[in-house]
C-alpha cells in the first residue's frame, strides 16, 4: 500500500495534526521514521506494527491509500449495474466505456419505450434504489459498480478504485463525479459547484465529516457488503445512496473516496429542471434524519468554540507548534464555524430569516460568501444568482420534507458535547 499525506496534515518533531474531525497524534521515533519514507513513496511493509501505525494515521484521517499498480482485483471481477429510465443514449454511452468488465447489467426502470439494450426491466417504475437492487442481486462478480445512464466514466477510471480493495476493511469506494463543461452560465456552475462533485481530495467517508457521503451516481462496492446490510433502501426515492454509506460505516466498514479516478456527469439542460433536483436532494434530509438521527443538522458546533479555540493553541504549543501555525490553525476552525453558520442561514434557515427585518440584516450578511465566490471566480451576476438559487432550491426540499415527514429535525442546530 502507498501513502499520500491528507491536505490538513501539518507536522512538527514527532507531532502530527490533521484530518476530520480534526486529531492530534505523537509518534515515536520509528514511527516518524516510518511516515518520512510512507510519505516519500515508500510502500507500507508487511510488519504488524508498521501495519498498525499506517491503519492509526489511515483511520485518523491523515493519510490516505494511493490507488496505483495492479491489485488482487482487475476488471474481470467487477459488474457494473446502470439503472436508467428513457434514457438509451446515455446507457450507450456507460456500455462503450466499461467493455472491458466481467458484465454489466442493464435495469430498464419501467421507461416509457422498453430499452432493447436492457438485460432487466420493470414493468413500472421502481424507483433508483430498486432498480440499482435488481442489478447487483443479478451479479455474480465480487464487486459491483454502479453508473448512473447519464454519467461516462474516464478511460481507466477502474485502475485508482481496484487497489484499494486490497484492504479488507474497506467496503466501497467512490471516484470523483465531475460536471461535463458547456458555455451556458448553468454549466459553467456546475463545472464550479456540482452537487455531486466533491472536490479534488480523498478522504474516508464518515458522516458529520469534511466528505460525509458519496453519490450512487458512480459508486464501486462489495457485493457481499451489499447483501450484507440488504443493499438499498426501497422507500427512499432520494438520499438512498446517503442512508447506504452510513449503514455500511455503522457496521465498521470502510469507504473511501478517490478523487483520483474520475467520472463526467451530464448536468440538468434547463434551469427549471436543475432547480427542482437540487429541491429533491432537499427534501431527503427529513427521511435521513429519522433513520439517522444526529446525522443530519444545517449546524453543529459548541457553544464553547471560542474558548476552544484558546485550549487548542495552548494544546498545538505544547506539544511543538509555534505560536503562528498554532493560531492559523485556531482561526480556520473558527472561520469554518462562521462559514457553517452562513450557509445554515442561506440553505435552511432563510425563511425564519425574511421575517423580522434584524433577520433579512443576518440573511444579508450570509449572502457575502456567495458574493466573494462569484468575485473570487471571474463569474458574473447570473452565476451569483445561481449559487443563491442552488441554495434556495435546497432549503424549500428541507422545510418541504420537514412538514411531509411531520419532522422539524433537519431544520435543528446541534450542539457538540465537545470540541474535537
């Protein structure tokens, strides 16, 4: 296994920090010796301790596996599953790029003209979770990747995901799902702010963390992790793919996400139809949350930060950080708080906020964010009002969930017991 250090990570002396949730961990000296060389390209050996020492920094977020070189697994274990409903060009598309996988399965989620390409149909409409089901309990291979019809993975997406399956204890990994560029102003968005795309670093997936779940739009698993946990929840017509990750994390497994491999996403034609997915993705937090209570929250922080805050330098000094690193580090973890709170308030929030006029003042003020962005990024008036769209369109699913499921969880601050 290759190592590559998470971007969080800083070091001083024996010292490390890093992750999220944020940690603090001593080495010995092997160990540091140890992570120089993990670091420098070093492949972790086969001694126990060092096998222990890389799954302590790999748990803690701090490093992560690099998927290079061949593994135990190659493309001839992998069936790839592509639900779809009335879209034939696209499921062509996924069928041309992955020609070279043991079998892929073809779910024709009851389209109006049955696909002739469809190995599996449904008479009616079923839904994704169910269309996704039908295709894995077909299979037959040790693992199973998911491609939604309107995503083309890269030539080679396979080769960063597979290796990484050479560690038992992970049970999926996800690449990273970018939008296809275009020249409207609506592509272009997507290109900056897709709400699949979740950036260019890995991470473990963990809930309440800085990557909390993957989309099933391009999800490779483990087909006995699958059956294991019942696979996907049929009820749920959105947020299935969330509820899946946390359940198989709630069972100990891992799931990684690997920036590293690569898959481009057809985005909505229209801003009507972009507007009402972004609405969908909302209105899942009301059902999440009752699976998954204490999950799903616009804000969890401590009433206590700032005093945190002053523990946490007084914490880095002693154990090696110089004063300045020590304070950026506090003040990131403040600006992080602050940065939650906006979007809280633009996402969830802003109906409560339009009411008093001290509330449309805050409102305003959270909106500042969005303006640096479209200043930061070139873009212009119609791309800021998208990101205020996208942020709207959201919050309306959550409260529009909220009162369909008679629950007012999604739309609750937590607070943290602690400070991590």
């Amino acid at each position: 296994m290759i190592l590559a250090a998470d971007p969080s990570l800083r070091r001083t002396g024996k010292t490390v920090l890093g992750g999220s949730p944020l940690r603090l961990l001593r080495l010995t000296g092997e160990g540091t010796r140890l992570l120089d060389g993990w670091l420098a390209g070093a492949p972790v050996g086969d001694d126990p301790r060092d096998v222990r020492l890389a799954r302590r920094l790999l748990d803690a977020g701090l490093v992560h596996p690099v998927g290079t070189g061949t593994g135990r697994y190659g493309a001839a274990d992998v069936t790839v599953v592509v639900p779809v409903r009335d879209d034939p060009d696209g499921v062509a598309t996924v069928l041309a790029a992955t020609r070279d996988v043991a079998a892929r399965i073809v779910v024709d989620d009851g389209s109006a003209a049955p696909l002739l390409c469809a190995t599996l149909r449904h008479a009616a409409s079923a839904g994704p979770a169910a269309a996704r089901n039908t295709g894995w309990r077909h299979a037959t291979t040790d693992l199973v990747a998911f491609l939604d019809a309107d995503v083309a993975p890269d030539p080679g997406w396979l080769d960063a995901i597979l290796p990484l399956f050479d560690d038992p204890e992970v049970a999926a990994v996800a690449p990273r799902v970018r939008s296809i560029p275009g020249r409207g102003v609506l592509s272009r968005y997507e290109a900056d702010r897709g709400a699949l795309d979740l950036g260019p670093h890995p991470a473990e997936v963990r809930p309440l963390s800085r990557v909390s779940y993957v989309p099933s739009a391009a999800l490779v698993m483990r087909r006995d992790v699958l059956s294991a946990v019942g696979g996907f929840d049929e009820t749920m017509r959105f947020g299935e793919d969330v509820d899946l990750v946390w359940r198989i994390v709630d069972t100990g497994g891992v799931v990684r996400y690997q920036p590293s491999a690569t898959v481009w996403h057809r985005p909505r034609s229209t801003v009507r139809a972009w507007a009402r997915q972004r609405y969908h993705y909302g209105t899942s937090a009301a059902s999440l949350a009752s699976r998954h209570p204490r999950r799903v929250t616009p804000a969890r922080f401590s009433p206590r930060s700032i005093a945190a805050s002053g523990r946490l330098v007084r914490t880095l000094r002693a154990n090696g950080f110089d004063t300045g690193p020590a304070v950026t580090v506090a003040a990131q973890r403040q600006l992080a708080v602050v940065t939650m709170l906006a979007e809280a308030i633009r996402r969830t929030w802003f109906p409560l906020a339009l009411l008093t006029r001290r509330g449309r003042r805050v409102l305003l003020a959270a909106l500042l964010p969005c303006l640096l962005d479209a200043l930061r990024t070139g873009r212009g008036p119609r791309w800021l009002a998208l990101r205020i769209a996208d942020d709207v369109s959201y919050g309306a699913g959550v409260w529009a969930g909220s009162v369909r499921h008679r629950t007012a969880r999604p739309l609750l601050p937590q607070l943290a017991r602690q400070d991590r």
